[in-house]
C-alpha cells in the first residue's frame, strides 16, 4: 500500500542490480496511482529490458475484523498470493529488503517437497505470538520463521488449498493475531517447512 511505496522502490532496485537473469515482478497493491507507478518505472529505467512488471489490485477487505500490523491489515494480502500469480513458483519480497545476491540463486534453491522456504531467527515460544502460539498447542521450541522473505511452491499452495486454511485462521483468531500474516503462515506450516 502507500505506505512503502519508497521500500519498493529500494528493494526492486536491489534485485534487479544485483541479477544477470531476465525478472517477472508481481506487485500486489492498492491506492496506487499511475504517478506511483510511473515513478517506480523512472527509478527501475536503467534496467529497462531486464525486468517485467505486472500489478494486481487486490482489496483486503476479507481481513478487515484483523487487528493488523500496526494497524494495517494489508500485509495478510501475501495469504491470496496464488489466487493472482499463475506461476509454479514464486519468492515473496517484504518491502523492507535490500539484496546483495543475485535472487536467482535464491529463486533455484531447492526445498524438497515443502512448500515454503524461509529463514528462523527464533523460535515460536520467542516471538511476538508466542504466547498465542503456546495458547493453541504448538511446540515453544519449534522454529518461527519471517514471512518477510519466502519462497513458495504455488502448486503445492494450491493444491493443499492453503489460501482457504489461512483464511479459515484468520476467521477464527483474527482479532488476536499480533503479527499478521508471519503468524497464520507459522501456524500453518508448524514443523513444516524447510
């Protein structure tokens, strides 16, 4: 949304320096102008030819009863992610990411049969939900992993129609989820992901 219009601004930048590959970008958005839009082009136009970007609107409003992060309930939008892009397989970027190596090593990783990839830094009983986690059951001492940067096998998504499984979780907890969608995705794919 409008409020990391300059973040985006950085972190595609930062992509499309640091790769030799051709890149499909998929931004999902809303209240963006075509004066938004034409700016990320001027500051993306020494890499014309390198890039292609494609934009969805996407309306939150399914998540509207959620507290948010900070407020701010758009960032539960990454949960629809394969309701839009018709690719096998993606890497969601957060706004607030700077890459110093070529995405495409990231993008080739392989994550055997799960259908995320992403990187702990704590685990469950440390995070901000921790105590919501415990409060459903789950393992303190499980990894807890950011959902600022993931890569995601679209067809094994689904296929296991995680889209309505997240949606479901948020109908149900949504007023008590302090970090948006990090925590339906750690519910989700507790233990199970690589």
């Amino acid at each position: 949304d409008k409020n990391v219009v300059v973040g985006l601004h950085v972190v595609l930048y930062s992509i499309l320096s640091t790769t030799k590959k051709y890149i499909k970008i998929y931004i999902l958005y809303k209240e963006y102008s075509t004066l938004d839009k034409n700016n990320l082009f001027q500051t993306l136009s020494c890499f014309d030819g390198s890039y292609e970007v494609v934009f969805y609107e996407v309306d939150d409003s399914v998540f509207s009863h959620c507290k948010g992060l900070y407020g701010n309930t758009y960032a539960f939008v990454r949960l629809l992610i394969p309701d839009y892009i018709e690719e096998s397989r993606v890497i969601y970027v957060d706004t607030d990411v700077v890459f110093n190596i070529d995405v495409d090593d990231l993008y080739r990783q392989d994550i055997d049969n799960f259908i995320i990839g992403a990187a702990t830094f704590v685990n469950v009983s440390q995070s901000r939900d921790g105590k919501f986690f415990e409060s459903l059951g789950m393992n303190g001492n499980s990894p807890y992993f950011n959902s600022g940067i993931m890569l995601i096998d679209l067809d094994g998504w689904r296929r296991n129609n995680i889209t309505g499984k997240c949606i479901e979780f948020v109908s149900m907890y949504g007023d008590e989820i302090r970090v948006a969608d990090e925590t339906v995705l750690n519910v989700i794919f507790h233990d199970n992901f690589k």
